[in-house]
C-alpha cells in the first residue's frame, strides 16, 4: 500500500551529503519496522515515540519551510526539528516517570510543560508540511475549544495531549506505526518488482477488446493497484497515463476518461485485501483482527466497482464506442504465463490473514517475498540489483511520512475530545438535527465526512467523524461495524467530489480536460457508489455479518438484489440496459433501482418486475430496429 501526499511534494535536496543521510534514515526506518513486525514490539510509548522520530526527521530534512525569497536556512527546519527530537527524547530518558506518575494528579515539571508545548507545535508544522493546513487547523481550533471554552486545566489539557496514550502518542499513531508502515513497505517492494506491469496487462487481456475496453481497463488495473496503494491521487498518477490516452483514442470524451479513472483509483481505499491507511485504524478502533474490517468492506468494494465498470459499459454502448484493436491487447494466457506469479505476494496476505496470522506479519513475509519471486524468471528479474531493495526500503519510508503526521495531529484531536466530552455533545447535537430519523442523521454523517475529507487525507477525516459523529448515527440503532464502514465510505469518496477532488484534479490534468466537467462526470459515473453505504447500514448482511436471523440464502439473496440495484442505477443515468433507454424508461430504471436496494421481498418483486419490463421493451426495440434496416 503505498501513501503519498495529496497536498505537498517533498523536495530533494542537492547536497548529496544530504541525500545520503535521508537514505540512510529512511532505510534504518524501514528496517527497523519490518524487525518489530518480524520478533515483536517494545513498550507502546516507545515503539510509537521511535516510529514518530524517524518521521519528523524525514519530514523537515524532505519538507523544508519556505518563504518569498527562497528557501530559509536549513538551520530554521533543523531547530524545530532538534526540540521535536528533544521533546520525545525528554519521554525516554525519564520514562520510568512516565510510566510510574499519576496522570492528571502529579504536577507537571516545568520541563514537561516546555515539552509538551514544543511536542504539539512541531507536530502541527510537521503535518502543515506534509499534507496542508487543512488537518492543522482543525487540531488547532479543538485545542482552542479545550482551553478556552471549558473547564479543562491547560496543564491537564497538555498532560492529555503528550503524556499520555490518548493524545499524540495514542492508538492512531500505533496503528501507524504497527499497521500503516509495514504495508506501505509491502507497496514500496510490489512496485519495485514490476507488480505495476502484470496489473496494466491482465486488465488489458480480461477487458480491453469489450465495448469500452480502455474505461474498464481502467477499473479493473485501479482495483488491481489499490492492493498496493493507498492513495487515489498516487493510483491515478500510475494508471493514467496509460488509461486515459486509451479511453480517448477510442472516442471517450476527456472530462468522462478523467472521471473513469479519478473514481476508479479512489475505490483503490476500499479494495482488499489491503485496504487505505483508515481501515488499519478501524480495526484499532473496534478492537478486531484486520481480516475481519477487510471481510467486512469485501461486498461493498465490489458494488463499487459494479456501479463504476457498468457505467462505462452504458457509456460506451450508448456511444457506440469499442474496445482495444485486437493487435494491441496481450493475450491472456500469455500474461499468466510470464508475469502471474508476481500475484504470489498478495496471495500470501490472503491466505496469511485467512490463517489469523497478525496483519503486520503477513505484509512483512509479503514484502520479503516480492524481489524473490521476481527474480524467480528471466522477463521480470531484469533491472533488479540490490540497490532495487535500498530503493524500496527507503520509498517506502517516505510513502508512509503523510499517514504517519496525520495520525499524530489526529492524536490532538482525539485528546482534546476525550477530555472535553465533546464527542457526547456533538453526539445529542446531530440527534437533535436529525429529530430522532436515522436517515437524516445519515445524511449529516455523509455531508460531513465529504467535507472534511475535502480538506484532510481519508484517514483523519475519518479519525474525527469517529470522535463525533458515528457514536450517534450508533446511537439511532445502527450496527458498529456499518457505522464506521459509512463512516469510511464517505471520507474517501470526498477525493471524486467537487469542489475540491483532488483525484479527479489529477485525472482531469493527465486528460487536459476540464475540472469541473471532470468533476460533475466522476459523480455521475460514481452515482450508484454514493448508495452502497445507504444500503449495508440498512441491510448489515451486505457487510457479511450475521444476526440471529441471518443465513447464507439472505445474505446472498441481499448481495444479489443489491448488484442488480445498482447496475440498473448506472442503467438509469446513462440510458442504456440492453438498449437505448427513453427518458420514461430511465425513470422505471431509478425506481426499479430503488425497489431492489431496499431491502424487503415486495419491493424485490416491484424491482424485478420493472427491470424485466425495461428489458424486454427494449429487446423488442432492438428486434424491431434490426429487422427495419435489414
């Protein structure tokens, strides 16, 4: 899963003293996770302090300040990155302090204060630099909250805040360091080894030559590529440049070829077995083994990609557009034969974490795995040296410094909501909003969630709607799991939704295409994916989980309903199921869409019923239309 930032570009430096030394310490980052993953973790404050080290370094030496004249001397960035150093420094060397105080009772030394002053602005700057202001701003205005319009004491506020487990160094920052890093390492060694390739060719191979081969090429490689990437603005950066110029060629308009490929890449974030950096995080949250978040997104991943790739379809036969020429597609068996065993790596995580082996462990094995089984033939051991392995050690080091500052800075927020109860608030708030209806309070969480996702990576966007919003859409009698799942959904679909879609302003630049055209046809072509969370919180069994009444037919049957829902939405919106679709045909379309979302074996009837009829006349039409030009 590689991560990158939406909103900074590192720069590298010219002294290659310098270089050398940010090699050095990423590579000894990279090394030193895959050795706590591989023989065990130290104490939770050490091992996230340590994780935390690493990436402040990284970040001011990769991030420097800038100003109108240029860069300000190093020493500006190396000061604020010495007293960050210090501030955590200060923890381990007076750690048995630490561990034996009583929090919120033993006075604060006056180098506690100093530090922990010094520990929330460098995490600020530090995050400020890596992925914008957007996520310092919102722990900036939540410390205000704290300090200012409650009774919490401010040393109180800044002993929640650095020393203990519930602030900066609290679980988000673990399952950065635990989870995140390890499969950003995994990501870094799949790429290394040429994984990029076999995703292009098989998607190629499997679609490429049906009506609108290149647009499902596209859904079917970014679905591929979301394996190893968590990122939708990194997906889009890698598949379109191939995508998008095939999609063109073959008569998709840009704004349309930007918004295939902006929506596909995003879905990257829900697609296992390795998911986006927040799903580590709800699996921290909920207190559950990773493999059951990822068993957990499995169904809504797929009506996902459904609703996209038929989208395309519709598209394209409406247009009467095809597929790839037939000289250009690699052959399907060809691709297995010489690049199918670079799947190996990912089979290992499945099969690992159907084994219950902890997560971390199976993307350690994993990563070790890649450059091995590429070098095991002679087509894709070609360029690999051990400067391959240096390479990727130290990409992925750098790949994950943006999940790593999001997850301390989300720390802060997190801290000043425990300690204020501000999340029980805000919990009777939306209530109040809503007047007691789950749907309108589902319709809150959604805007919420696309909003801070705007403005934040997925993971903290996230993060905050768990500290203030899913405890009352819960609360309203939604299941945990598909609350946070809803949750999840929405923040990463912010990434395709205007104004500010940073996936679909990636794709729309590679198309030369227009934003805003881009951005209104990734929402169109994503409709159906705006449903599924609606869907799973209303039917849990399309999460896979089983109440009492729940079998294998109804959760089947539930799945069922559900594909054939959305697949008949994209009908709707793109006027077409087996043929042209008139503006009253499309409008039994939405209805017969509805009908089968909803769960309930009367309007599955009504659903069925008015799809069949849709179908039918429109056959007829075809017949007709045939036997008249014939």
């Amino acid at each position: 899963m590689q991560v990158i930032s939406d909103e900074s570009i590192a720069v590298d430096p010219s002294s290659k003293i310098l270089k050398k030394l940010i090699t050095v310490i990423a590579v000894t980052m990279s090394l030193y996770h895959m050795y706590v993953a591989g023989f065990g973790p130290p104490e939770a404050v050490i091992f996230r302090g340590t994780h935390l080290m690493f990436a402040l370094a990284l970040v001011f030496l990769l991030y420097p300040s800038k100003a109108e004249g240029g860069l300000i001397p190093r020493s500006y960035d190396m000061l604020i990155l010495a007293l960050g150093l210090a501030a955590i420094g200060h923890i381990f060397v007076d750690y048995e302090n630490f561990t034996n105080r009583i929090i919120y009772i033993d006075e604060l030394s006056k180098a506690d204060v100093f530090y922990s002053f010094v520990m929330v602005v460098v995490v600020l700057e530090g995050t400020r630099r890596v992925i914008g202001w957007a996520l310092p701003i919102t722990a900036i205005l939540f410390v205000a909250y704290a300090a200012f319009f409650t009774q919490v004491k401010l040393p109180v506020l800044l002993e929640q805040l650095y020393l203990s487990t519930e602030g900066i160094f609290g679980s988000t920052l673990g399952v950065s360091a635990s989870y995140v890093m390890l499969f950003v390492i995994f990501g870094a060694f799949m790429e290394k080894s040429g994984t990029g390739q076999l995703f292009m060719d098989f998607a190629m191979a499997l679609t490429g030559r049906s009506a609108g081969g290149p647009g499902k090429v596209a859904v079917v490689s970014s679905s591929l590529f979301g394996t190893v990437s968590g990122s939708a603005v990194a997906n889009v950066m890698v598949d379109g440049p191939i995508t998008i110029p095939l999609m063109k060629r073959t008569g998709f308009r840009p704004p349309f070829a930007a918004a295939v490929e902006s929506v596909a890449s995003t879905g990257g974030q829900l697609m296992p077995p390795v998911m986006g950096a927040a799903a580590f995080v709800m699996a921290e949250f909920l207190s559950v083994p990773y493999a059951q978040v990822a068993l957990w997104a499995v169904i809504p991943a797929l009506l996902y990609y459904a609703s996209v790739f038929f989208a395309v379809h519709f598209e394209a036969k409406r247009h009467g557009l095809g597929g790839v020429p037939e000289s250009e597609l690699p052959k399907f068996g060809q691709v297995m034969m010489q690049r199918g065993h670079l799947f190996i790596p990912i089979l290992i995580i499945l099969i690992g974490l159907f084994m219950g082996f902890s997560a971390p462990l199976c993307a350690l094995v994993a990563a070790l795995s890649c450059l091995p089984v590429a070098l095991a033939r002679k087509l894709t051991r070609q360029g690999i040296t051990w400067m391959t392995v240096i390479n990727a050690l130290e990409e992925g080091a750098r790949n994950a410094l943006s999940v790593a500052m999001a997850c301390a800075c989300a720390g802060i927020v997190i801290g000043c909501v425990t300690i204020t109860g501000l999340g029980i608030v805000f919990t009777q708030v939306v209530i109040e909003l809503a007047n007691n209806s789950l749907f309108l309070a589902l319709l809150l969480t959604a805007a919420a969630g696309i909003v801070l996702g705007m403005g934040m990576p997925t993971t903290p966007a996230y993060i905050v709607m768990v500290s203030l919003l899913i405890p009352a859409i819960i609360k309203l009698g939604v299941e945990v799991p598909a609350a946070h799942m809803f949750a999840l959904y929405f923040a990463i679909l912010s990434a395709i939704t205007p104004p500010v879609a940073l996936a679909v302003f990636a794709a729309a630049s590679l198309a030369k295409a227009n934003m805003w055209e881009s951005g209104f046809a990734a929402m169109r072509a994503a409709a159906p994916a705006y449903i599924v969370p609606f869907m799973f919180v209303y039917e849990p069994s399309l999460l896979l989980i089983f109440k009492d009444d729940t079998s294998y037919l109804t959760v089947f049957w539930s799945v069922m309903t559900a594909m054939i829902g959305v697949i008949a939405l994209a009908g709707g919106f793109f006027g077409w199921l087996v043929g042209y679709a008139t503006m009253y045909q499309r409008v039994l379309l939405f209805i017969s869409a509805v009908c089968l979302i909803k769960p309930g074996l009367i309007t599955d009837t009504i659903g069925f019923g008015l799809l069949a009829f849709v179908a039918i006349t429109q056959w007829y039409q075809n017949k007709r239309n045939a036997s008249a030009t014939a």
